[in-house]
C-alpha cells in the first residue's frame, strides 16, 4: 500500500517552509531532454509527494523531470535509463541537493512508520548514501546497504538479485549479524522503482532471513503501473506482513518500439577524452577511527552517529587543509567509487559549509552511453581498470566536469580500492589525469569487520555490566568474595589487590564504585557518557572495569578463557575474576561471555608475521607456536607415538636440513616438473569451477595442501576470479580443527567451501575429513561438503584432482622451507585450550634457505606455457569415469601383509608420502618400482643418507612405497 496523503495534515510545518524560500535549492532541469526530442523517450509526471514535516530546502512540490532526466545505455534488456538530478551518481551535484532529497524522503518515510524505531536497508550501488541519509535523520537502530564488495572476512547472511542493473548480486554482511534481526519495520531505499521486482526479491529473501510485520520501500520516484502495485499487494498476501511505499513523485515513462535497436544503432561514444595538457595528481591519506565503520556495508548503528561525526572532522580537516596548501580557491568535484558514497557525500557538504565550491558524484560499474549534445545528460565519459584486484569487468565516470571552471577531482576511495590498478595506466587516476584534470587520491582506511565485531560485542557486554539489577550486583558481589575466599586464588593475589577487591565490594553494595587505578572507568547504575567510552577503550587494552557494579580481584590473574581474553569485554572480566573453582564466578562470566559468543575468535595469522607466503595468499586459521620447544630427537619421539604414550600431532620431528647436493637436487626437480604442476593446478581448479562454480572458498589443510591452495588461488586470479584461501589442521585419528570449521561457518557460506590437499596416499586423510564433518554436524555444526579435492590422487581416493599420476610433487621434498616456513600442525591439550586453533611453528630462523616461493612463482610463471592445455585436459576429465576405487588402500594392504607390518600406518605408499617418512619417521626400507626412476632421486638421496635399504618391486602398485620401522622388534 502506499503511505496516506498529509499534505493537508494541521501538522504541515508550512511556515517553516517559508522562511527558507529564498534559499531554495532547485534541480536543473533541461526544456525538452534530448531522448526525447530524437528518440521519444516521454517522462510523464504523476504526482509529488510532500512530507507532514519539511526540513530541507527544496521547492515543496518536486516534478518527475525535476528528479530525473532520460540516458540511454546499450544493453539488450533495457536501452534507457534514468540520470538522477539530486543523487550525485552521474552528474556532479550541490551536495546540499543530494542531503536535501534524501531529508525529504526521510519525511515521507517517518510518516509511514507506526514505530519509533526502525532498521534501513539501502540498495547498492546508487542508493547507499541515499539511505545513508534516510537512516540519519530517521536515528536508525541500525542502517545497512547491500553490496557489490564482499569483505572475505565478514559473513554473508543473506542476498538477492537485480534483473536490469549491470551487476545483479546483492549480497548482506551485517557485524554482527544479529544487529539486522530484529522485527522493527525495515526500510528499504532505492533511487527509483521501475517495477519494482527487485524489490520483491529482496523483501522475500529478507522475510525468509528474519520475518517482520512491516516494510516501507521508499524511493525517489515510482514509475509502477497498476498491475506492479498488485504484485505488492499478493506478496503483503504472502508474508503476511504489511508493505507500505513512499516516494518523492510518481509518474511513468513511455519507451517507442525498436529503442533497443536505435541505441545499438548510434555512433560509438567517444570515451576517455585526452586533454592537451596531463592534469597533476597528489595524494593524502585522511585520517579514520579503526573502529568507526566508514559506510554502510557491515552497518552502521544508531550508538556509531558521535564518532562517525568526530572522525568526519578529522578527516575533514586533512583534506581542507591539502586543497587550501595546494588548490586555493578552486571548485572542487568529490568523487566516491561506486558503493562508496556517503563519506565522500559529507566530505562534499563540509567544504561547502566551509565556503569552497564543491560538488559530489561518485563512479559506477554500468556502462551508459555518452553523447555531448546540449539536453543530454552524460556528456563525457571514461572507462578504466577497477581497482580492486581480481576485478574483471571495466568501471566507469560520467561527466565531472563543471560548465564555468575547471575543478579540482577529490578521488575519495576505500582501502579496497587503493590498489595499484588505482593509478596504473588505464586506472581511474590515469584516465582522469590525462583528460587534463587535477587529481586529489583521499584515502580511507575503513574499519575491519572483525575488529567492528570485537568492538560491539565488547559495547554490548559493557551495556550490562553499566546498567545491572539488584540481584546482578549482588550475585557478582557473591561471586567475588567467594573468588577471595577460594584457596585456589589466594596464592594470586598480593594484599593490596585482596584489600583493594574488599574496598570495591563494600562500594558495590553500597550502588557506587569508583575504580581508583584507572581514572575514567565509573560505573553507578548509568554510568556518565565520558566514563562508558574510557572504560570501552580500555576493555581493549586489557584494563578492567567491573562485573554490573561489581568488583574486580586483580589485573594479572591466570585467564578463565584465553579465546574470550584477547580482546573482548568477556575476556577483560575473566582477567579480572581469574580462574578459581566457583562456579558463582563461572555464572557471573557466562552473561558476558554470552554478548561476544560465535563473534570471538582467535586471531587469524598472515605472512609475514606468520609464514612466508604473502597476506593475500593465505590466511592461516591456526595458534602461533613459535616460541614453544616442540621439537623431539626423530626417534624417542617415533617410540612414543609407537608406544601409544604420545599422538604424532602433539610434538615436532626436527626439521630436516638438507645438504647442497639435495638443494640442487630440488631446483632440478623444480625445472623439470614445473610444467607438469602448472598443468595439474589448472586442471583442478577449472574442475572444480566447472562442478562448483566460481563462487568459492579453499580451505587447503596444512601443510601439504597449501603450497597447492595458493596455487590454485594464483590459477582462478588469473582467470578474473580472485577466491579467499585458509589453511586449516587436520589430524589422522582427531579429526579436523573444530574451531576453524566454526570460523569458516561464520565468515562463508559453507556450501562453498572446498577442502584441498596435496595428494592422497592410501586415503587415510580423505576418510578423516569425511568422518570429521560428519561428526561435527551431527553436534550440531554447520553441513560441510566433504569432497576433498587434491593435485594428485595415486590411491584412487577422490573424484576431483589434477591427475592420479604418482609423480613427484616439489613440496614434498622439503619440510617447512617449502611450505611457507611453517612446521606441521600441532594438537597438544597443554598448549591447545578450548575455542584455540590448533597450533604450528612458523621457522624464521630457516629463512635463508627458504624456497618456498620459489616453487610458487616457477608454476605459476609456467602457466602461460600450459594454458592451451587445459581446456582438453579439463575435458577429458569430466568425461571420464573419476569414482573412487579405492586401489590404493589394497595395494597397501598387500604389502603390510607380505612385509610383517603390524599396521597400514606404517606403510607410506607414493612419492610424497614416502618423503616424508625419510624426512620425519624412522624408515625401515623404501619400495620402489623401477631401480632408477629420475622422479625418485631425491629419494635416493634421503635413503642413502639416513642408511635405509632401498628394494626394487616391479608389480608395486604405486612408484614407490615407504615403510616406518617398527621400534619394538
């Protein structure tokens, strides 16, 4: 339904409205636009639509061709569209205009509204600061904009489709999810409604996330014809739940028969004009809070709107400061890049306040044609590289320019985009800077999604321990001088904490504490502005407030829960309360513990501050074991884990040095075989792109399969899809890393995950990462696709692989220093703690003879050799009956029989494996099938030097086998 009419409510502000007549911001409008005049394209005006309340400085009444103006676009599903006036997209526009229209448009949305409260969604890429605006002068609980930029790092709760735009996907990542479930009204912003389909989408897949009673889908204009506004009216029907639309004029828009043919039919346009003079560029970074989000796309929440102000200043402040030392009086043009707008939009609006001509229009991604004819509006365009890595698909800028001077262009990006591609030739800079502009790159640092959720759920914890009950404070007063009467925690605390705790006690049942160590943490039932956001800061930093109002035991406490400590309120409180048996102070933990639940997790290491492998190319979900002396003599480690006392996953083998002679025995294997893995990674990754889909995530298990996950992230990147990649653990007999299967579950759609290794030996892994996500459904966890994919499948184990050659695989013949520097993962109960990661080592002190990008840039410099492979190869793979059989296991069955071994552990079948027993394991003797395969001389080598006896077996079912000696014969 659409909103009531209130124009003749006893309410309207008319006078208000009055007095600002004579600064009144009107749209520029043309007579007769030139669509229309040459191709017939007819806007017809319906009617305008006025708030109850003005509180904006635009005419009263706003017609359909004072809000839109016909364009034209080559795209075989829709010829035209339409160019806002007021929404700075397009057209470099008074950023006061832009505020203006979506101020009015928040009118006619409060009107609406029969709650107080509400949650606003806007629509990417055109309407983020549109509902940006929307949200602000409604005070919001929480605003939110689809979007086109996925963090890797946040989840994705929920998206939907757009059939006519450019780019259709619409995907959410709220931080944390929970802010966008709720059943207050939700608002949904668009610059226009043609039918309103997309719409319908989103409504319907929101409904399906989290149902609500009420929706207002608000726009600037409605151009829906009866039989669209009975759509709405069925799915109201539907959803049981009311659907009420406002916008600012409706009308329609008549298209002439053949237009899509007529607009193919026009001259090319003429794009990335060349000026006769290349323009300047300089750059500033602008200063930003980390923990203020700089737009909409993981929320922003009404408790954000102070700091997002202060960091706008600052901000704010940089930037005027270069433009006066630089560009003094000169009109200025802000460019935000695509979704990002509103920043850019408020920047805009402050140098206006401040006196400088300014103007605000950001960059798209869909192509329009440009024509520089008077009553046209996109009178020059420019194509260029997008910026963001992996982006395939060209963007584009229309206009900026203004008619009277030449403007300074404000780039403002995000640190997504502030990439090479940014100012490479072909890049946004280049484009603009060779039309003759001057050139200003703002960057934005933006906030992490993991950091925002820490944040907030350290916020929401700190929202109850502020504001606590009768019976809160006297549970936690409980809690404590139960914790101080504990004999487990006496021996912790000096006299001045015990005595200190007693003072904070008395002062907690009194309804008052002051924590006199750490000035500016108050908390009286409502504790004072200044004081919540010094104890927020803080709680960070490990300073600790107290429980409701409660009382703190001491600073440096053994931990209660290390997952929760690292920096979340939970963890600040458990430092606090330390770790006695109390089950009263285990209570009083679990309300906090309860706000940071499922948002926490340990932190997720990179290169170079973990591993060698760079930031992008891996993220690794495991505990930094660096400093811990988990090394063990080859073989009193091989006897305890043969004597049962001690699991091979809870200590490390002595990393294996090789000598010269096998050093350059690898570079040889690497020359000879890079080729071979290039092709390999192609064929496995196009495989699993062609079974799965390119919307996917690699999670490779360490160690063996991330050498290989990064290569097949190098293989898809080159192909235009750049996917996210993890290492996880994964270990025989305990299963796979239950923890980063949580973390996976909470950042991705695990329907796109796919787990890689590096090759199979007889299948033991394949069987364990089958039974462990089993099991972790069946407690209740996330559903997993279980397939593993590999490079190389001797043992018939798995569906999808590279090929089931039993060759040598250079990273099987190292250790670490081919494996990114980091040790095999470790699962040891006195090191690994619940909500923890499994652990491993990153060997710094192994640099020098590092080569573990080495074998990464020889495949991947071999794939412009082998591209034209590939299609064949993934052709006959398809084609090709890839069942497991499972022959591998059998052949090693046979063996174990034949050789006496006590257990098919001990048999290591193929060229990897059998490495790895001669690198790691006590050998008995290795198997091989030809005496003087070239593929086995590393093996050779590692044989000769560790004494073990080498026999040759012609009807071994794999090139080689190696056997682990049995320690008690």
């Amino acid at each position: 339904m659409s909103a009531p009419d209130k124009r003749a409510s006893d309410e309207f502000d008319v006078d208000f409205h009055r007095e600002l007549t004579e600064c009144l911001l009107v749209p520029e409008t043309v007579e007769t636009p030139w669509a229309t005049t040459y191709l017939g394209i007819a806007l017809t005006h319906g009617q305008s639509m006025v708030p109850w309340r003005v509180h904006d400085t635009l005419p009263l009444e706003l017609s359909l061709d004072q809000l839109v103006e016909p364009g034209l676009r080559r795209n075989p599903r829709r010829a035209h569209l339409l160019v806002s006036t007021v929404l700075g997209k397009h057209i470099p526009t008074d950023p006061r205009l832009v505020l203006g229209a979506g101020v009015r448009l928040a009118g006619m949305v409060e009107g609406a509204l029969d709650s107080d409260d509400c949650v606003v969604l806007g629509f990417a890429e055109t309407a983020t600061s549109l509902g940006h605006i929307v949200a602000a002068e409604l005070r919001a609980r929480c605003y939110l904009h689809s979007t086109r930029r996925p963090h890797p790092e946040a989840v994705t709760v929920t998206g939907f489709e757009e059939g006519h735009s450019h780019a259709t996907s619409h995907l959410l990542q709220p931080v944390p999810a929970q802010a966008f479930v709720n059943d207050l009204p939700l608002v949904l912003v668009d610059d226009e409604i043609s039918t309103g389909d997309t719409a319908i989408d989103a409504i319907r897949a929101l409904h399906a996330f989290a149902p609500r009673s009420h929706y207002v889908l608000a726009s600037l204009v409605d151009l829906r014809t009866d039989a669209h506004r009975a759509n709405f009216a069925a799915l109201e029907l539907e959803l049981d739940a009311q659907i009420t639309t406002v916008c600012l004029a409706t009308g329609s828009v008549s298209l002439p028969d053949g237009l899509i043919d007529a607009v193919q039919a026009l001259p090319d346009p003429a794009l990335n004009p060349i000026g006769a003079v290349r323009g300047s560029v300089s750059r500033i970074e602008l200063p930003w809070a980390a923990e203020v989000p700089e737009g909409g796309r993981h929320g922003v929440l009404d408790t954000d709107a102070d700091g997002f102000a202060l960091a706008l200043a600052d901000a704010f402040l940089a930037l005027s400061g270069a433009l006066d030392a630089d560009y003094p009086a000169r009109p200025v043009i802000v460019i935000g890049h695509e979704e990002f707008m509103y920043l850019p939009l408020m920047l805009a609006s402050s140098l206006v306040s401040a006196g400088r001509a300014a103007y605000f229009q950001t960059t798209t991604r869909s192509p329009a044609y440009v024509l520089d004819e008077p009553g046209y509006p996109l009178r020059r365009g420019f194509r260029f590289t997008a910026p963001e890595p992996g982006a395939a698909e060209p963007r584009f800028l229309y206009n900026a320019q203004l008619a009277d001077a030449s403007p300074v262009l404000v780039l403002v990006v995000d640190a997504p985009a502030d990439s090479a591609e940014l100012t490479a030739p072909g890049g946004l800079v280049d484009v603009l800077t060779a039309s003759g502009a001057d050139v200003l790159v703002a960057v934005v640092g933006g906030v992490d999604p993991r950091a925002l959720a820490e944040r907030r759920a350290a916020d929401a914890a700190w929202e109850t321990l502020v504001a606590p009950s009768d019976a809160a404070i006297a549970a936690a007063v409980d809690a404590v001088e139960s914790a101080l009467a504990d004999p487990a925690l006496q021996g912790l605390l000096t006299s001045d904490d015990q005595t200190l705790a007693g003072d904070r006690a008395a002062g907690a049942q009194g309804g008052h504490l002051v924590e006199p160590q750490h000035e500016g943490v108050a908390v009286s039932g409502q504790a004072d502005t200044d004081a919540v956001a010094a104890g927020q800061g803080r709680l960070a930093d490990g300073v600790v407030a107290g429980m409701a109002d409660a009382v703190t035991a001491a600073d440096e406490v053994a931990p209660f829960a290390e997952r929760v400590e690292a920096s979340s309120a939970g963890g600040s409180l458990v430092r606090a309360l330390g770790e006695p048996d109390s089950a009263a102070i285990a209570a009083a933990v679990e309300s906090v513990e309860g706000a940071v639940a499922g948002l926490v997790f340990p932190p997720v290491l990179r290169g170079p501050e973990f591993g060698s492998y760079a930031a992008d190319e891996v993220a690794w979900l495991l505990k930094d074991l660096s400093d811990v002396d988990l090394e063990a003599d080859v073989a009193e480690r091989e006897a305890r884990i043969q004597a049962g006392v001690a699991h091979y996953a809870e200590s490390l083998p002595i990393e294996y040095q090789p000598d010269a002679a096998y050093g350059e025995l690898f570079t040889k294997v690497l020359a000879d075989s890079a080729e071979r893995l290039a092709l390999a990674v192609a064929t496995v990754s196009e495989l699993v792109v062609a079974e799965r889909g390119s919307d996917i995530v690699l999670v490779s298990l360490a160690r063996a399969g991330t050498p290989v996950g990064v290569l097949m992230r190098r293989w898809l990147a080159r192909q235009g899809n750049v996917v996210p990649h993890y290492a996880v653990s994964i270990v025989r007999d305990r299963g796979i890393d239950s923890v980063a299967l949580d973390y996976l579950a909470a950042h991705h759609d695990t329907s796109t995950i796919v787990f890689v290794d590096g090759w199979t030996g007889k299948g033991a892994i394949t069987h364990e990462l089958r039974e462990a996500l089993e099991a972790y459904e069946e407690r209740g966890g996330a559903r997993f696709n279980p397939e593993l994919v590999v490079l190389a499948d001797p043992g018939n184990c798995v569906r999808t692989y590279g090929t089931r050659d039993d060759f040598l695989i250079a990273s099987a013949c190292l250790n670490s220093t081919v494996s990114g520097l980091v040790s095999r993962t470790v699962l040891n109960d006195q090191l690994i703690g619940p909500g923890e990661f499994h652990g491993a080592k990153f060997y710094r002190e192994l640099a020098d003879g590092d080569v573990s990008n080495e074998l990464l840039d020889a495949v991947t410099a071999a794939f412009e050799t082998v591209a034209d492979q590939v299609a064949d190869s993934v052709a006959r793979m398809v084609a090709a009956d890839r069942t497991p059989d499972w022959s591998g296991w059998a052949s090693v069955e046979k063996v174990r029989a034949e050789y006496g071994v006590a257990t098919v552990n001990f048999v290591k079948p193929g060229v990897g494996e059998t490495t790895r027993v001669l690198l790691r394991r006590v050998p008995w003797r290795v198997l091989v099938r030809e005496a003087d395969a070239p593929e086995h001389a590393h093996i050779r080598l590692l044989a000769e030097a560790r004494g073990v006896p080498v026999e040759v077996v012609p009807d071994l079912a794999y090139s080689c086998m190696g056997l682990i000696r049995e320690l008690d014969q």
